[in-house]
C-alpha cells in the first residue's frame, strides 16, 4: 500500500501547541489540518490573500503599538513637570488622618490633562505621612515615570 505524505499550509488563529504561535503561516499533514485544525477553528487555509490580509493586520497593529509606546513615553516626560498637592487631617502627635490612594492621584492626575489606568500607579499601600513622595508609575511595554505628590497638614 501507499503511505501519502502530503502537508497543507494553514495561518494559526490561535497559539496550537508544538505547532506555532498564532498569525504564523505552517505546513502541517493534510490529516491534520483537515481533520483537527480547520474544523477546531485553530487554524485557516494559508492562501495568497489570506497571508496578506495576516501580515496587514499585523503591520497595523505593530503602528499601534508603537503609536501607544510613543504616547505613554510623552506622558512619562510630562508627569516629570507635574506636583500633585494633596492636604490631609493631622492629630496633634502628627498622626494622619487618612491617606492617598492610587484613586486620588488617579484623579489628580486628571485635572492635569493625563488619563493613566489605577493599575499603573505602583504605590507599596497609601500615602500616610506628609512630606514629598515620589511616587512611581509603571507604563505597559516596561516604560518607566514618576510624579511627584506633596502632602500637607490640614491647618
């Protein structure tokens, strides 16, 4: 009898392990492709317009994702210039009362102009002393500021 070895192209959809990640283009046996692959959804036949409409989609969003790392390296630079002031109930032996939390610089942040997400602010618990701090913050794509925030007694 005769063994047919013949293989197919397919674009990933998805990440198929000991296969290849998703959006790559790969040969794999024609059993394969036909009878797991293409019916699981995990993958669609690589053909001419199908691999440039992948490689469009994938210039596009490699533009975003620059576009998004530009934008978020102009806001750390800007938050460089920025001084949040935030004031704060103080008892007599100097003991605050109350906090800043990544809410409130989150929101302070806004009066100024610049929209970053909670999760961003990389604050070891609130703010409950006063004085300086500085206070870091931690962009997508290892992208590194920090703003400044001065706390204030109540008088």
């Amino acid at each position: 009898f005769l063994i047919h070895n013949s293989f197919m192209r397919v674009i990933l959809l998805q990440d198929v392990p000991n296969v290849g990640r998703k959006n790559e283009v790969k040969d794999v046996r024609e059993g394969f492709g036909r009878n797991f692959l293409l019916p699981q959804k995990l993958a669609m036949p690589a053909t001419k317009e199908t691999v440039e409409k992948i490689a469009r989609e994938a210039l596009q969003k490699e533009e975003h994702q620059h576009a998004l790392e530009r934008k978020y390296r102009e806001i750390a630079e800007m938050l460089k210039n920025i001084t949040l002031a935030f004031t704060m109930k103080v008892g007599e032996k100097g003991k605050a009362f109350g906090s800043v939390s990544e809410q409130d610089i989150m929101a302070e942040l806004t009066t100024h102009g610049i929209e970053i997400e909670k999760s961003w602010i990389a604050l070891d618990g609130h703010i409950k002393t006063t004085g300086t701090h500085t206070v870091p913050i931690k962009f997508p794509y290892e992208i590194r500021g920090e703003v400044k925030v001065v706390v204030e007694a109540e008088e």
